[in-house]
C-alpha cells in the first residue's frame, strides 16, 4: 500500500509505460487508489452500498504453461526481488542482508509484539512468505501471502489489493503479472523454492468501475482478500507439501482477542528513516480492536506498512510450533481505518472470504 501496503518498483534495466498516474506520487497511490486515507475521508465511504451489492468470485489465468513457469521463475532474480518495491530502483542500492541472529527459544505466548524480525522459527517460517508481482507498466512490487490447509495442497491467501486493481477483469491491465510466491524468503534468497500462480481470485466487487468505485471504497468495505491456486515446485511437489499450511477459519472477530500478525515490510527502499527493507519477516501481536473509521477492518499494535499487505493475522497462534490460523489479511494502517498511529489493519475473514476459499481448494494443480 501507500496508502495501500504494497508498492510497486520500475523493473531494472526497462521503461514503465506512459499510464498517466503522477509519478511525483508513491506508485502505490497512483496504480491502486488511496487505501491509505485520513480517517474524516475514510469514514465517509460508501461502504454500506458495496456491501449490498451481490458478491461472487472472479477468476484470472496466471501461468498455465511450462514457458510461462521457467520465464517466471528465472525473472525473479535475487536482485530483482530485494529491490522489488524501489520508487527508482535504477538508483537504489541493494539492500544489505539482515543479520539479525536467529534464536531457538520459543517466544512466551501471547506476548505483545509493536514489530521485530521473527527470529524463533516454526512452521510459520515456512508457510509464509514474500509475493512477488509486476504491474502493467512495468514497476515490480510485493506483499506477503500464506499457505493455507486446503484438499489441493496449492492454495494461498493474500490481499486481493496485491493481486489486481478496480476495474474490467478482461482488461490485461487491471491485473498484476508475473506473480511468484517464495515461502521463507529471506535476504534475496529462495530457501524452499519459488512457485509461479497458475490463477488466482477475487470478490467481484473489484469489478466496479474505477470511474465510480475506488479501492479503498471497496477495502473499507471488507473485500479485500486474495486467493492464490500456485504451480507446483521444479521436482513436481505441491507448495504445502514443501512449506507446510496454517490453518484458515471465517469467524466473527472479538474485541480484545489477542492475534500475531507477519509480513514483509520494505519502507526503508525509498526512506532511509524507515525500519525495515524487506530482507526478513516482521512479527507484530496484540490484542485486535476494530478500526473507528473502517468498522470492518480489525488491527493490532504494529510498526509494518508496505509490503506487509496479503499477510497473515493468526488467532491462537502457537509460539513453540509456528501454527495458528488464519482470520485476516493485512489491509491498511490506521490512515484508512483511523484510531492510534502505529496499527495494522486486516480483512478479516467471512463469507466472501470463505466463497474465495472453497473456489481455491478445488481446483486440481
């Protein structure tokens, strides 16, 4: 976001398109809308109509052929991906790798996290990971996605703002391309392979015309989860087979409810000011609280922004294992939804979520 939390970067060594967005912008506010709203706009979105309106689930082909794959997986080299996200990667330096030792002692449950490199292991350092896309012009960006518990062993939730724009979904240009999905990323390497997206899903609220529908209307809306179908690895294995899965469930969200949240914030590629680069994954945890301006969107006390969209809030995560399950994606901070300066917001997850799911697990890879 940049006002979403997923930027985009100009891929080296190519010319974005002329598209007509201000570059004097973050790309993000001029590819995907202004998710990141002050709380007096957010509060005035007519989330209320979105919501009435009927929901289905829409569906775009990703890579489906072995050219499609192998042109994929070569694209995102270790370069490419520590940068992806760079306003000007032309004159961005390569980020230097996180060092921060890992430690083998499970962290106290239910401890209050506001943000730091996960250092303690577990399934979650395997199911969750780095997405990785290119947008229509030509920038590369990423956010965050998780494997989730699926019959198919292939399906991956993220944010639906990662995956597409509001507009046609016939239109080449409404989607995001060369999406690729690295669980465990860590300091520009693959640990457990990479896996392109075979086809991937929506609500049909993102159908609307951007003419008259914008992201964050339909994000505050509560429509903002993304469902990945992924290819399998090089050696024919399906990604859960490889990473491991969270488990996923659709419940109403309780005040007070204490969730862990992971992700892949990037900031300090274009502010040096910025804590992290992207280089390893960020945990935050705390008790959810719904968001004053954005009643549908629930977060918890946490420093991450872009980059960190698509991730996953876990209720009853388990330190010692890793494992927890899946209620929400992270959307926005607290300048879509409002409330206290330092808070992540997710969708969390309902019917059209569940719609989403069920449209995942079944599909063959």
């Amino acid at each position: 976001m940049s006002k979403t939390l997923g930027t985009t970067a100009k891929t080296p060594g190519t010319t974005a398109a002329t598209t007509g967005a201000d570059r004097t912008l973050p790309r993000g506010r001029a590819v995907l809308g202004a998710l990141l709203l002050s709380a007096t706009a957010a509060a005035l979105l007519p989330t209320a109509a979105v919501a009435a309106e009927r929901e289905s689930v829409t569906a775009h082909a990703g890579a489906t052929t072995t050219e499609e794959r192998d042109r994929i997986d070569a694209y995102w080299t270790p370069d490419r991906m520590r940068l992806a996200g760079a306003l000007v990667p032309e004159i961005t330096p390569v980020p230097e790798d996180d060092r921060t030792p890992d430690d083998p002692r499970p962290l106290p449950a239910g401890t209050p996290d506001p943000g730091a490199v996960w250092t303690h292991g577990g399934a979650v350092d395997r199911s969750v990971g780095r997405l990785f896309f290119t947008f229509s012009d030509g920038y590369d960006g990423s956010c965050t996605a998780t494997v989730v518990t699926a019959a198919n062993r292939s399906t991956v939730i993220t944010a639906a703002h990662c995956l597409r724009g509001v507009g046609s979904p016939i239109a080449d240009d409404t989607w995001r391309h060369n999406l690729y999905f690295v669980p465990g990323y860590r300091n520009g390497t693959k640990p457990l392979g990479g896996f392109s997206v075979r086809s991937m899903a929506t609500s049909s609220h993102w159908d609307a015309d951007p003419g008259g529908t914008s992201s964050d209307t339909v994000a505050a809306a509560g429509h903002d989860t993304g469902m990945l179908v992924v290819n399998r690895s090089a050696d024919g294995r399906r990604v859960a087979e490889v990473t491991g899965s969270q488990r996923i469930a659709f419940t109403r969200p309780v005040e007070g409810e204490f969730v862990d949240t992971f992700g892949y914030p990037k900031d300090r590629l274009n502010d040096p000011a910025a804590k992290y680069v992207g280089s390893r994954m960020i945990h935050c945890a705390g008790p959810a609280r719904p968001g004053p301006a954005a009643p549908l969107l629930w977060g918890e006390t946490c420093d991450m922004s872009h980059g960190a969209s698509g991730g996953p809030h876990l209720a009853g995560f388990d330190p010692r294992t890793g494992t927890g399950t899946v209620v929400g994606v992270t959307t926005t901070t607290e300048e879509l939804a409002g409330g206290s300066a330092g808070t992540l917001y997710a969708t969390r997850l309902g019917d059209g979520a569940r719609r989403l799911y069920d449209w995942g697990r079944g599909r063959a890879v």
